[in-house]
C-alpha cells in the first residue's frame, strides 16, 4: 500500500489488489467512528463521495462496494472499492469467497489516482 | 428480517445472526450512495452513528462494523453489526471465512431494538 493524499484530519492509502482500492484513515487512531469529530467524519463522507463518483466516471465499475471494520487494526479506516463482474471475488465481498480467476484489464490506476487528487485539490 | 423504523427516506430492517446486525435502506431504490440527494446521505450517516452509540452502550463489543456494498442487490443499504471475539467469524468480517462455533450469549436483541427506536424517535 502507499499514501496518495493526506491532511490534518486523514490520509488516503492504496491497497495492492487486482481491482481499485483505496482507504481513507483518520490521523488520529480513533477506534469507532463514533469517536471521531463531527468535522472529521464529514469529511471522511465527503472524500468517500469524491472517490465514488470518480470511480464510476473513470473505471464504469459493475458496483461501488464500502466498508469500515478495523477488527485487525482498531484504527478508523475506510475501504472503497470498484467492483466488477469480473472480479475474482465477485458478487462476493472483496472478504468472501473467491469465484474465479480474475480477467480484468482496467486503466491505470496511477492516473485515476493522479486524477483524484486533482480533484480532492479543486483543481 | 423484518422492518423495526422507517419514514420518508428512509427504513431499517433486522438481519436474522447469531450478532446484533441492522441495515438501513433508502426507500427509493438508488444503485450507488452518490446517487442519494445530500439530505438522506446525511440522514443515513446520523442513523450509522446513533445505532453504533446505541450497540456500543448496550452491547459493550469488540468492535462494530459497517459496510455498503450491494452486489447481490443493487439498491443502496448499509449493514451495521456489533461484533465480538467470541462470534463465529471475528476477526473476519462477517462475510469472512468462519473461525469457529459461536458460544455468544447477549441481552435481548428486542430490547435493544426498542430502546434505539426511541432514541431515533428523540425520546
């Protein structure tokens, strides 16, 4: 994984996958969301929204998929994921039992992300 | 499952587990949480986190999780369940890979329904 973007509140990391993946943290190591200041939830939903939209504009992904769990890491982080049909896993979470072998060929990742930031930036 | 709330917007239903398991739909069936107007999306995350409050008084559990992904069925719902060392599936999501026989013994789910009905309801 590698850190893309990140402020005062939160950082957006990559996970290594065959699909797009990426995960939001709260700087401070917050257990439960419901722990954590109004603002920074905000605009964790806020971020969340952005990567969703551009997700479905750059990859036209089968379904978006969210999650929070931290049961590993009890630190507040958030997953989003585009999913695929073709996805190994799919219509299984990205935690569930694996269907086939994955035939995905999907754009670069790098500039969706390159494009993302841009975006989170306002530009 | 069955219906405990709704109102214009919005409707939570039980999910039949051996944990404490909610999920929120929207009532109009839209694909993806970018495609709710901003007003339920709020409404939403604000349930989120009166029920997470609500099973982390009540239940005192390991951690809660919470998840979006509708793959099977494309029509916005977030699942939230209170989860425990002793599940069936902890530390995996419950969408995991089961570790063992549950040996859980909670309060009433009823119980607990009632109560976050009338903390939703403001009493």
């Amino acid at each position: 994984m590698s850190l893309i973007y990140e402020n005062e509140n939160i950082k957006i990391e990559t996970e290594a996958s065959e699909i797009p993946w990426l995960k939001i943290f709260t700087q401070v190591a917050y257990k439960e969301m419901s722990e954590v200041p109004k603002e920074i939830k905000l605009e964790i939903y806020h971020l969340l929204d952005i990567i969703e939209r551009e997700m479905l504009l750059y990859y036209k992904p089968t379904k978006i998929n969210i999650a929070s769990f931290g049961n590993y890491l009890p630190h507040v982080h958030w997953h989003i994921m585009a999913r695929f049909e073709e996805d190994a896993y799919y219509p299984e979470p990205m935690w569930g039992e694996k269907k086939r072998k994955s035939t995905l060929s999907l754009p670069s990742f790098k500039n969706f992300c390159t494009n993302l930031i841009g975006n989170i930036n306002g530009k």
